[in-house]
C-alpha cells in the first residue's frame, strides 16, 4: 500500500486540516496555516497559530 492509501497519512491530513481551522481568523489564514502543518509538522504549524495575531 502506497504512502497516500495510509490511515497514517489520512490521520496526518485530519490534523493539520483542525489546526488550520483554528488559524481560520488570523493572519495567515487556514490555507496558510494548512500549508505550514503540511510542509513543517502539526505541532508546529499549531505553535504559529497560537503565536500569530488577529487578522485586521
């Protein structure tokens, strides 16, 4: 089974896609925060919503 068939990956994505509706309000957005969980690691990508600000 490939890496994209995984539950691993599935439960990876699952993650990442929460923590960019949490950054849904803030400066990057949820496209921004999905990309950085994706291309960093969940728990950072949870890390720079908890630091970044309010969108204005």
């Amino acid at each position: 089974m490939g890496l994209i068939m995984s539950p691993h990956f599935f439960i990876y994505l699952l993650i990442c896609i929460v923590i960019a509706t949490f950054g849904y309000r803030k400066k990057l957005g949820f496209w921004g925060y999905l990309f950085a969980s994706l291309l960093l690691t969940p728990l950072l990508g949870l890390l720079l919503v908890i630091v970044s600000d309010q969108k204005s």
